[in-house]
C-alpha cells in the first residue's frame, strides 16, 4: 500500500465505524579485520551469500547448514554517528544481517490527552516526519545492503502510543473507553504505514516487527487486548508482509510476562518469530515455540544471563546446548536487545558457535 488513506485503512481493517556507544569504540581493527578472516572461511565452504544463507532458514521442507546468528544492542547516537555504530556492530560482531533500532526519534509527549476521547487528536504523521529514521536506513542500505540483509526495526501502535503520554494514563484510558483510545490507535497505525512504505520504496529487505501490551501487568482483558492492541498490530504487520520477504515478529517480554501466549500470538504474521524465554509461567523452547508458530524461530539464549555475565567460552558452551536443542530452521539470538556493556567478545563468541554448529 504505497498510498495510505483513512478510506484505504478502514476497508483493510474491517471496521464500520472509525471512532552507548561505549564499548564499539573498544571492537577496534583488530576485531574486524579477525571477523572478516572468520566469515570468509565460513562462507568459503558454501557457494551463498550471508543474504542467501538467512533467505534458506525459511525453507521448512529441509535442514540448513548454517545457522545464522544476531544480537542487537541500543547504541544512543543518532544521525552520522548512527550509521557509523550499525556498520561497526556488524562487521564487529560478524552478524549475518543488519537490524536497524528505531531510536531516531519517538512520537512526542502530547499534554493534550486528558481523555480517552482526546485520543482523536493524535496526529497522522506524514513520510517527511520520519526523515531522521530514514536517513539512517538510507545510508546503510547504501553501506551494506550487498554483504547481508536490511531488517528494519518497527514499533507498534501500542508502542508509539506510550511514547505519547505516560504508559499508566493509556492504560488507564483503554479501561474506560477502549473505542476512544483505538481512534488514536488508528492514526498511530496509519503514520507507522507511512514509514513502512518509505522505507519500502528505499530498499528495505523487511522489518523487525515488535509487539507490547498483551503482558499480564498491561493489557491482559483479551478483549482490550484484541480491540486496542492486536486489531492494530494485524493490520501493520499483515501489510508489511506483502511488501517485503523477510519480516522478524518480536514478542517482547521487557516489561512483563505473557498468559495465553498461543492463542495471543499464533496468527501474528511473520516469516521468522524471536520469542521470549517463558510464557504461561513456564520455560518456553525453541522446540516448543516452532511447534506453535509453525515457522523458523530466533532466540535461545538470556540476555541477562551468560550471554552478558559469563566468560566467552561459557558463553559458546551455552550456546551449544541451545543449538542442540532447538528446531532445525532457526536463528541464534536472545529473548530481547542487549545491554551495550555487554563483552564484544560474547557476541563473537556464540555467533562464531552457531555458525560452526553444522559445518
């Protein structure tokens, strides 16, 4: 949908009534020019590319022989100095595609939401708005859309909307007046589109699309649930995945836990899903998660855990215990974004591992 229109939007939805850099300072040339030597053995013994060797952990009719691996980290710059910190984390890190954050620029705090019904005075957002997000994309597309896949990070609807006002005010609002609230939601969702199809027309290989606010400690009604959050994530992330091929459905767990996890979230589009460690009170595993989702899956190892407090060759016995057992089609990465304290060298360490893992 290159034109977004409220008329266009409404049909699509079905609705009758509309109501920091500390630390990649520290990778240095050494550990760059030590990646590039890794990556060239390891993709010396296959005839792809790292975009060919991610576009074949979709195929679910066969075992790849490489597991692809990424971790993502904030890195509290922007512009120039954006662009420069993706590509050196890349190259650092030996990744196998570019995931783009989306911390340019947030919706603004907006005082004049009081109400519920002042959630119609949330603003569409035009393309132009996004320049600063763009430019970023832009340029490293430019950089490094020919070594691996561009995977632009997206927000959803309930994402940007608690950047506008305080996440207690709008959840407060969904209780009282969820059709209130789902007009705001619906412009939210209607300036998100206006990114994607930017983003789109420059060349994006897809997007890292995340969903908040189905957790047990914010919208756990399923029905305020379905009409407030859901209803929107659906109607982005269903348009994302007719315009690009390679889409990551992130189920966050950085503000809280999940119950009804299947049901929430089994239909949610996405060629790939990066799932959390736990839902329903319980260990969740890449095994189980494939079986849920019916899809490859991307996670496997805490954040928190070895991954950021561990030496790097607990961290690659960590990551091997993973890998043996987890789905045959999947990607090796963590339950949420890394801290940027975190050793370069335990990135480097289970990304090396995974790659490894079936050569």
């Amino acid at each position: 949908m290159m034109n977004t229109s409220r008329r266009s939007f409404i049909k699509k939805a079905g609705l009758t009534s509309v109501g920091s850099l500390a630390g990649l300072t520290a990778f240095g040339q050494n550990n760059l020019n030590e990646n590039k030597r890794s990556d060239s053995v390891l993709i010396s013994k296959s005839t792809k590319s790292k975009r060919d060797l991610v576009m074949q952990v979709l195929d679910m009719s066969k075992t790849p022989d490489y597991v692809p691996a990424g971790f993502f980290m904030h890195f509290g710059v922007k512009g120039d100095a954006a662009v420069k910190a993706h590509a050196d984390y890349f190259r650092a890190t030996g990744m196998d595609f570019v995931k783009i954050q989306f911390d340019e620029q947030g919706l603004p705090e907006n005082k004049e939401i009081k109400t519920p019904e002042d959630w119609a005075r949330i603003p569409i957002l035009s393309e132009k708005w996004f320049e600063p997000s763009l430019f970023l994309l832009k340029n490293l597309i430019k950089e490094l859309k020919s070594e691996a896949l561009i995977i632009q990070t997206l927000y959803s609807p309930f994402q940007m909307a608690k950047q506008a006002v305080p996440v207690d005010t709008l959840l407060k609002h969904v209780s009282q007046d969820a059709e209130s609230v789902s007009r705001g939601m619906e412009n939210i969702t209607l300036s998100i589109m206006h990114f994607v199809n930017a983003a789109v027309k420059m060349g994006v290989d897809g997007f890292y699309t995340c969903t908040q606010g189905g957790e047990t400690n914010r919208i756990a009604d399923r029905n305020l649930f379905n009409r407030t959050v859901k209803n929107y994530d659906m109607i982005l992330y269903k348009e994302v995945s007719e315009l690009v091929p390679f889409n990551i459905l992130h189920i966050c767990d950085y503000e809280g836990s999940y119950e009804g996890f299947e049901s929430k979230f089994r239909d949610y589009p996405g060629e790939v899903v990066n799932v959390p460690l736990s839902a329903d009170g319980k260990t969740l595993t890449l095994i189980q998660a494939s079986a849920i989702f019916k899809r490859p899956v991307m996670g496997g190892l805490d954040r928190h855990g070895i991954l950021s407090t561990g030496s790097p060759d607990e961290v690659k016995k960590a990551a091997i215990e993973v890998l043996k057992n987890a789905p045959p089609n999947l990607i090796l990465g963590a339950n949420c974004t890394v801290d940027y304290k975190i050793p370069v060298e335990n990135l480097k360490s289970a990304i090396k591992t995974a790659h490894e893992f079936r050569m």
